[in-house]
C-alpha cells in the first residue's frame, strides 16, 4: 500500500524539479570569436552564393515497384558577419519527384539563419526565426554541416549529432585543400530520439553505439577550399534497414549531395528574423504538425474498408487496419470524434478506440480523453498507461488530461501524465506553458507543497529527494 502512494509522490516531484529548475527557452547566441580563426577566409561584406543538389533513392531489392526518388536543388547564400559567424540563405528550391516538380518551394527556403563557425568548427547552436519549419531548419542544418571542416580524430557535432570523425587533409598546391571524412552514424551521440515499437535497453551515453541497431548508417564527406574558402563539397550518406538486409541487400536508403561555388558577389545586409530563437545544429525528427491534417473523408473511407475487410473476413485486413492507423496519425481530433460518432453502433466503434490508442498522437490523446467522459466508452487503465507511450504530445493533449486529474487521481493516471509531460519537453524544449503549469499544480497540490503532516509524508518527500 505505501509503495503506491510514494510513486505519485516521487514522480509528481520528479517533474516539478525538472521544470522550476530546468533553464528557460534560450535567447540566440552572440558568436563571440576566440582563438585563432584561421581555417576559413570567407570575406565580411561578400556573398558567396552556391549551386546544391541532393538526391535521395530508397532501394528494395526484389520490390516490383519502382525505386523511391527524391531531388532537390536549391541556390544557397553564405554571407560572413564576423570571422565566426555567417547567415546562411536558402533560394529557388525546386524538389522533383519523377516528373512531378514543386518550384520555389518555401517550405523548404524559409527565413536567413545565423550560424556561428569557429575556427573551422560548427557552433552546436544556431539562430533562426521562430516560423521556420521544421523542414527549412533541417535542410539548413545540413547545409551548414558543409561548412564545418574536420582537421583531426575527434568529436564534431552537426547535423549528424556528435560524432566521431575519420579524417584525412590533404594541402595542394596554389591554396587548394582537400578534406575527406568518415563517420560511422551507429556511434554518434543525441541523434536518434527513438520514436519506434521496439523495445530499448537502458541508454548508456559512454557506449560506442549510441543507435538502435535497426539502422547501419554511415556519411561520408569531401570538401574542397581554394585559399581558405569552401569551393565545393560532396556527402554521401548510406542507411541499411538491417531487419530487411542481407549482405547488403534489401531496404536501402541514400543521400547524395554536392555544393559548390558559382560566384562571389559584394552585399552586407544585416541579420533579421523573427523572433530568434537559439536552436541545435543536429536534425530534429519530424513530430506532428498541426497543418496538415488529413481530411474526414479518408479518415471515414478508411474505417470502412477495415470493417468491410473484417465482415469478408478478408487477407488484407492486417493490411487496412495499419492503413486506418497512419490515417488516425494525421488526423484531427475534430475528425477523430465524428468519425467515432458515426461509426460507433457499427463495427467502427471498438476498432477506432484501439486505432486511437495505438495511434499516439496528441490529437488522439485529446479525443480519447474526450471520449472517456462518456462511461463505458474507453478502458481508463488502458487510457491512463497509453498516456506514456504518447509518440507526439500536444499542449492541448496535456491540458486534455488535466481535466481527468483531481486530488482522488489513480496511480497509472499520474505516471502516465508526468510521462506526457516528459515526451513534450523532450520534442519541443522546456518553456513556459500554462497548460503544463496547470497540470503540475493539480498534480503538486495534494502534496500541500512538500509540508508534511505525518511520519509516512515526511518518508515520502525524503525518497522522492532521493530520487
Ligand atoms: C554529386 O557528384 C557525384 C560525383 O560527381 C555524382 O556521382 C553524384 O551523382 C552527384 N549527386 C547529385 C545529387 O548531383
């Protein structure tokens, strides 16, 4: 019986220390130059403006449909501020597809950001505006990876995480360098934020992996600078899907791109962005957009085939049943409900619940906590543990299962929520938010602010200091 009770305890803790205490949303940095600055001479008041292009191919081998292509091209700007800092442009995106073309495509352009480069090395932050998706960051992220020159073993961060990097440099004559790496991509750090069914071991940050060994991932990378400027530089990254691969056959995954210089021009305008906003160099998986919903149609189109499968007793049905769960991932929680309401006497009723929970999203938090209300409708214990297996939490989600949180709130229901709580700072950053605020204050009250009352309270306050 104690044990239960000090669960909450130690938990509801746990998350109030790591939001008072955690550091609040960073402000972007000043990229003050030290040292020598010698690797790079790229000219304040100069635009250097190259020509990218990238190219991705996935590769099943035996598959009958054709290979998944992918090709942007792109002008990229880097203009210098400083010896250590440069803004960075991306213009004139056109991604193909086979023969479909998305021309000026700013999404994927977006706003100038500010990176910093100290001698050579990529400062693991960048600035950019707030309204920058997703998408443009990363694209710059990797761009900005180019201009990161290593000279010896050791450790790099850029788009890749931190990595250990192979290198070898090469001076020629005239001013001309040449700089080939190597990175095993298994063995960097803080890039992978395992959103995936597969059950994980206890995460050591010293181990020479630092991936789930799902992926065999490697990136290699040449660059070429004429008198300390970068002329051209070529990546090409490999993924093997091991579960799918045997000696290198199987599900394959490459990325191939080259930048190079095609002029130089004067031109000093000054850094702007919107709200500036101080961001890591290393790729962020793509988590829920609130944008781009699928439309209720498709969602209601999808129920029934599954149902019109289970009825026929059809072979595909494990087929539309995972159809139906990606199409409740990019739903709206609007949608989710009015699905629900007209399919729920029909075959559709118990099939979206278990669609929802295995779904995760914060929009099908949201609808489920909605749907809960309604007795009978959802198991509660099955509600409250999926809570911590949310793949993309919501402040709207959170704010959800704060209406389920009273002073009388089972054990599974706290745990679940702090974990919400927890998958949320983990995606978006730790700020301030009223509806996680509000959440932690129906948590935190029962504890009457750690003033206890009895020997038994004062125990449970002490191990959750412990903690
Ligand atoms: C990049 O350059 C290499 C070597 O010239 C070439 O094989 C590759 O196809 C190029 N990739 C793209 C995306 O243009």
């Amino acid at each position: 019986m104690t044990t239960g009770k000090v669960l909450p305890t130690l938990l509801a803790l746990a998350v109030y220390v790591n939001v008072v205490l955690a550091l609040p949303l960073k402000t972007c940095p000043a990229f003050e130059c030290t040292g020598s600055n010698d690797v790079f001479a790229f000219e304040p008041k100069k635009i250097y403006t190259y020509n990218l292009e990238t190219q991705t191919s996935n590769i099943l081998s035996g598959a009958t449909v054709n290979q998944g292509k992918l090709h942007l091209s792109s002008e990229v700007t880097l203009q210098a501020v400083s010896t250590c800092s440069a803004i960075l442009t991306v213009k004139k995106a056109i991604i193909s597809n086979g023969d479909k073309k998305h021309q000026g495509s700013t999404i994927i352009e977006g706003s100038p950001v500010l990176i910093g480069i100290q001698n050579g090395q990529l400062v693991s932050e960048f600035c950019a505006g707030k309204a920058d998706s997703l998408v443009s960051l990363n694209v710059k992220r990797a761009i900005a990876s180019f201009f990161q020159i290593p000279v010896e073993k050791k450790q790099y961060t850029d788009i890749f995480g931190t990595c250990e990097v192979e290198t070898t440099v090469v001076n020629g004559a005239d001013g001309a360098t040449e700089v080939n790496s190597y990175r095993n991509l298994n063995g960097c750090k803080h890039r992978e934020s395992i959103i995936s069914s597969i059950p994980s071991s206890s995460y050591n940050f010293e181990a020479n992996v630092q991936s789930a060994p799902v992926i065999k991932s490697s990136a290699r990378i040449e660059q070429k600078l004429k008198n300390k400027v970068l002329e051209s530089a070529s990546g090409h990254e490999e993924y093997h899907f091991v579960p799918y691969s045997n000696e290198g056959n199987g599900a394959i995954i490459t990325v191939s791109t080259n930048i190079s210089l095609v002029r130089t021009t004067d031109g000093d305008a000054p850094f702007v962005a919107a709200e500036p906003t101080s961001l890591s160099v290393i790729f962020e998986a793509p988590h829920g957009s609130s944008n781009d919903f699928t439309n209720l149609k498709t969602l209601q189109s999808a129920v029934e085939s599954v149902c019109a499968s289970i009825e026929s007793s059809n072979v595909d049905t494990a087929y539309q049943v995972r159809n139906l769960i990606q199409i409740v991932r990019q739903s709206s929680s609007n949608d989710l409900l009015k699905t629900f309401n007209s399919f729920k006497s029909k075959c559709g009723g118990k099939l979206l619940i278990d669609a929802l929970l295995s779904a995760a999203t914060g929009q099908s938090m949201e609808a489920l906590v909605r749907l809960s209300k309604t007795k009978g409708t959802v198991d509660l214990d099955q509600l409250y543990i999926s809570l911590a297996f949310n793949r993309h939490p919501t402040l709207a989600s959170i704010k959800a299962v704060g209406t389920l949180v009273d002073k009388n709130a089972p054990r599974s229901l706290i745990l679940g929520a702090g974990a919400l709580v927890g998958k949320y700072h983990e995606l978006h950053g730790v700020g301030e938010n009223k509806e996680i605020d509000g959440l932690l204050d129906k948590i935190t009250k029962p504890l009457d602010n750690c003033n206890t009352k009895t020997h038994e309270e004062e125990d449970k306050v002490g191990y959750s200091y412990a903690l």
